[in-house]
C-alpha cells in the first residue's frame, strides 16, 4: 500500500465534503462513497482502510445512513430526479464531479454498475464540451475554478512527483517537534518538556493545503485515519501504546519549500536518549537504517550542548551520514534563550561546529533556529494567534515587541533560511 494513494483518498473525501448540492447532497455523498468502495475494493487496499475511511467520511460530511440500505438503482433514480429534472448547469458539475472522482480513483465509468446508469446517454466528454462553453462564458467559473485547481494544482503532479526524505533526529526534548511545527507553521505535532514523540511521524509537503489530513499505520494494517485533522488527534495517536509498531504519514503544506520537482517529505523522530523508554531509540535507529534518507537534520538544543549524551548520538549519526553519503544539517535550536550579550550567536557555533567535526561530520551546515518563535510569528502571520495559550501570548509579547515589522522578523527566527537549504538540497542545488 502507498502513501499516495491512501492520501489521494482522504484528499478526495475532503474535497467532496466542502461541496453541496443542495436537496441532492446525501444522495450524492451516498453515491461518491460508493465509488471510494468499489475503489477500495478493485485496488486492494488494506481492507481496515474501508471502515475507516467511512467514518472519517461520514464525521465530514454529516452522512445520512438511512440512505446506505437504498439500492445503487434507486440511488441513481433519485439523482437523476433532481438533477436532471431541472436544467441547472451544476448538474453538469455535479456529473464533472463523478468523472473526476472515477479518474481520481481509478474507477472504469463504463465498468461501474453505479456510475453508468447516472450518466444514461451522456457521455464524458458531452459534459466536459458543456461545461467547457459555459467555462467561457464565465457562467459556472466561480464553482468550477476550486476543481480545476484541485485537479492541477494537485492531482496531476502529486501523483508522478519523487519523494525526497529528510529526517530530523536529536536527543529528547531538543526541540524536534516543535521545529516540525514551525516548517507547517501551525501547533499539530504534540511538543512538551519531556519525552514526547513516541513514533515517527512523516509530513508529506503538499503545497495547496491549508489543513493536515493523515492516518496512522500499526505495522501493515491502517489503524485510523483522519481529514482535517487536530492536535489532539495527533496527540492519541502518538500516545497510544495499544497501537504497535505505529507510524503516523500526514499530509500537510512546509512552508517556503515546494513541489516543483518532488515532494519533500519531513520525518520526526523520537528522542534517542529517553532513559524512560530505551524503544525510543531503537525506533529512531531502525527508521534511519531502514530509510533511503536524502537529508538529516539534527535539531541541537542551544542552551545544552556538548553533553556526553549529544557525543554518542553525533557519532553514531556522523557513521551513518558517511556510509550513506547523506548531508547533514544542523539546526540549533532555541536560539531564542541565549543571553547575546554573554556570548554571541556565531561563537557558540563555531564552537559546535568544532564538536561536530570530531565527531567525525565533515561538510555540514548549521543555521541558529527559534523554532518556537517562529512557530508563533508564523500563526500569527497567518491570523491564527487566536489558538494561543495564554502562555504563548506572553511569550509572543516577550519575542516580538509591539510596532515591530513581523514580516521582517520572520528571517530572524531563523527558519527561512533552513527552509531555502531544504529546497535547495531537494532541487539538487545544494553542495
Ligand atoms: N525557548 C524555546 N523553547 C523551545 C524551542 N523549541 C522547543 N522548545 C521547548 O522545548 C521543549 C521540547 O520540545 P519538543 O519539540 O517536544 O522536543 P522534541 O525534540 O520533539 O522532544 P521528544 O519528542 O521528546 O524527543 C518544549 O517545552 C518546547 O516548548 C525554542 O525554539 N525555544
Ligand atoms: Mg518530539
């Protein structure tokens, strides 16, 4: 089973449920989720994958379930009544919709007991020739362009991009999540001062989104899935130790780095020096052996470096980056709590790039980060300061002075110019 494909899916479902069709949207809905069945079936996914895509469908789409013991006939019979009793144009949408849906997810309209009996004598390529003449006309533009954009924006190049797999791993509490979190620009990965990522958890940079839609994996079997999904979610996800061997994939927007070439996609791991839960390590080590990685970020924690448990890990890590040739960057984090006027910036990091080498790294880059401001600055960038603890409006106050110019301050966080070097390795412009 491929990521892509179960985030095509749940891409699909979150589509779907932001569209109304007035009287004829439970019939509908009914209709697109027996399509996403018969996909589901004809494609062999995980059948776990049904039962749970039909709950996160029916949470976003407020499914009506007397309709699911109606036959595909009758369903049919229904849509058509409205649909095609009246001679509005978006029952044309509503049909360009299903065409969609069917390339979506592979599903042969000629093939399908559901879909060729909606159509009747119609054929594809009558309702794109309709719409197409209505296109022009500007008529329907406002309802068709957010497809459109779908289609472009998304389903064609996602699909056929490469993945390039960067992965940021450090000891606990150093603050991995919380940059991850600055990457998206919002609160999703669960982030506190003990040990918290317990999986590892994948983002896959897509850039149309403004949400998160993912699942999560025990081994081969789908254990849950989730559209427009939020941080307590995630945070059960992560905890729940019921779930073996989990592994959370999300799908959600990196910020400032694209998918021109490849989708990038960011990999959090747990911390490796958890004396609480010694599996933690193993987890991370066994995802890094096992993973083609094409960048490692390691996330240091500013205000503690040089301790005997940070030498272990940057040479185990300084074997692995050289026997696979991978680069490595250094982010060091919490640049927000140094004291510039004891030492400044550039002198801590000349001395940790010291440390480093002897560790056995050798061409790396180091960039001082304040994941933690630049998380804030950019959710209030975005005007979602809304969702700020208390905490983090005092800490707002105390990073970024009143009158202050944020979109200037954004580059002093740091995470713009890790940002521009992830997409630089990505675009093979990086040496
Ligand atoms: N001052 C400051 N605190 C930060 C920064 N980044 C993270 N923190 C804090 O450091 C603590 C640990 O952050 P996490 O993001 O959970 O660290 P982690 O490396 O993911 O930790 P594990 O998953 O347990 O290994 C939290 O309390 C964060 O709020 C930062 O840039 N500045
Ligand atoms: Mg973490």
């Amino acid at each position: 089973m491929n990521e892509k494909e179960i985030f095509k899916l749940l891409n699909w479902l979150d589509f779907l449920a932001e569209r109304q069709y007035g009287i004829v949207t439970d019939y509908f809905n009914e209709l697109q989720w027996r399509l996403i069945r018969q996909y589901i079936r004809q494609s062999r996914l995980d059948s776990n994958l049904m039962e749970h895509t039909l709950t996160a469908y029916k949470k976003i789409s407020a499914g009506n379930s007397r309709l699911k013991n109606l036959s595909d006939a009758f369903l049919i019979k229904k849509i058509k009544k409205h649909l095609f009793g009246n001679k509005f144009d978006f029952r044309y949408l509503c049909l360009y919709h299903v065409i969609v849906g069917c390339n979506l997810l592979s599903v042969d309209m000629e093939q399908s007991d559901v879909v060729k009996p909606l159509f009747g004598k119609k054929k594809e390529i009558d309702v794109y020739a309709f719409l197409e003449k209505k296109w022009k006309k500007r008529k329907i533009a406002c309802t068709l362009s957010p497809t459109e954009e779908f289609i472009t924006e998304y389903l064609n190049p996602y699909e056929t991009f490469d993945v390039k797999n960067v992965a940021v791993c450090a000891n606990m509490s150093a603050g991995k999540s919380t940059f991850v979190n600055a990457l998206l620009g919002d609160d999703y990965l669960p982030a506190r001062n003990e040990a918290t990522t317990a999986c590892v958890t994948s983002v896959y940079d897509c850039d149309y989104m403004d949400h998160i839609n993912g699942y999560v994996m025990t081994g081969n079997q789908i254990a849950d899935v989730a559209v427009r999904l939020d941080a307590p979610v995630l945070d059960r996800w992560n905890s729940d130790s019921s779930l073996k061997n989990r592994h959370i994939y999300l799908q959600g927007n990196l910020d400032n780095i694209t998918n021109n070439d490849a989708i990038v996609v960011v990999h959090d791991t747990p911390g490796v020096n958890n004396s609480g839960d010694f599996n933690h390590k193993q987890i991370t080590y066994d995802f890094l052996n096992r993973s083609k990685l094409d960048l490692l970020i390691y996330v240091a924690n500013m205000t503690q470096l040089g301790t005997s448990d940070e030498e272990r890990i940057l040479k185990d890590l300084a074997r692995l980056a050289t026997e696979k040739k991978i680069p490595t960057f250094f982010v060091l984090n919490k640049a927000d709590a140094i004291d510039e006027e004891a030492e400044s910036l550039d002198e801590i990091v000349a001395r940790f790039k010291n440390d480093v080498e002897k560790c056995g790294f050798k061409q790396c880059a180091f960039f001082p980060v304040s994941s933690m401001a630049a998380r804030l600055l950019k959710m209030k960038l975005k005007g979602k300061e809304g969702l700020f603890s208390s905490k983090e409006k005092r800490r707002f106050a105390i990073f970024f002075e009143e009158g202050m110019d944020l979109n200037l301050q954004i580059e002093k966080t740091g995470i713009i110019a890790v940002e521009r070097a992830i997409d630089a390795v990505v675009a093979g412009n990086w040496q």
